[in-house]
C-alpha cells in the first residue's frame, strides 16, 4: 500500500474492501447482541421497568418499559427473550437473579406452528 509503484485505483479498491469487511462485521456482530440487557432495574409492585441497552457506538440507551407491552418473540433471531414496542430484547437468566422480575419478562413461548399429530 506504500509502494509509489502502485497504482492509486488498486490502493483505494484495497482500501474500500477493508473498510466494507470492517463495517460489516461490525453490523453483523451489532445485529447479534443489540438486543442484550446490560442493566435492569425494576421496583417490585411497579408495572415499568428500566433498561439501558449499547447502541453501535458503545453509548448506553435508557428504555423505559411496561410489563404490558411485552410478547413472546416471534422470530428466529438467536438471543432474544421478549419483545416489547416492537423491539427485541435478550436477558442473561443465569446473570438475573431476582426470580420474580425474569418470570414476568418471560412470556409463556406459543407455537408459531401447531402439529398435525395433535390429535393422534
């Protein structure tokens, strides 16, 4: 890449494809742990709750929910507990250990499909 002798288009396609691979295994690895809760906090007897989440830019997000708008998540994304005002959210069970607060941010899971053998 500091060659003089190189040609300056070859220096920048080299350029532009390590810039293209580094964002987008940036996206790709933001994708998969976006919807990771790095805080929670939560009164008992409040029906809201607090999360802050990281953006891609590492700065924390505060999201103030409620235990009504959360449904189970229907989608195949991996890490992803409940969803709520239509975003995903993932909760680390073995890290959150106020049992109460984990069963109400874990819907009951419904088939997305039921089975054709149910009544076999």
């Amino acid at each position: 890449m500091t060659s003089p002798d190189t040609n300056v288009i070859l220096k920048g396609a080299v350029a532009s494809s390590v810039i293209f691979f580094s964002a987008s295994t940036t996206a790709a690895l933001h994708w998969f742990v976006s919807p990771y809760i790095h805080k929670l906090k939560w009164q008992p007897g409040s029906d809201t709750f607090e999360v802050e989440m990281m953006s891609w830019l590492a700065t924390y997000i505060p999201r103030t929910l409620k235990f009504s708008d959360i449904r189970p998540p229907q989608t195949n994304r991996p890490f992803v507990t409940f969803k709520a005002n239509d975003s995903f959210y993932f909760v680390d069970t073995e890290h959150c250990h106020n049992k109460a607060l984990l069963a109400r941010l874990t819907p009951p899971k419904t088939p997305l499909h039921e089975s054709a053998f149910k009544n076999l």
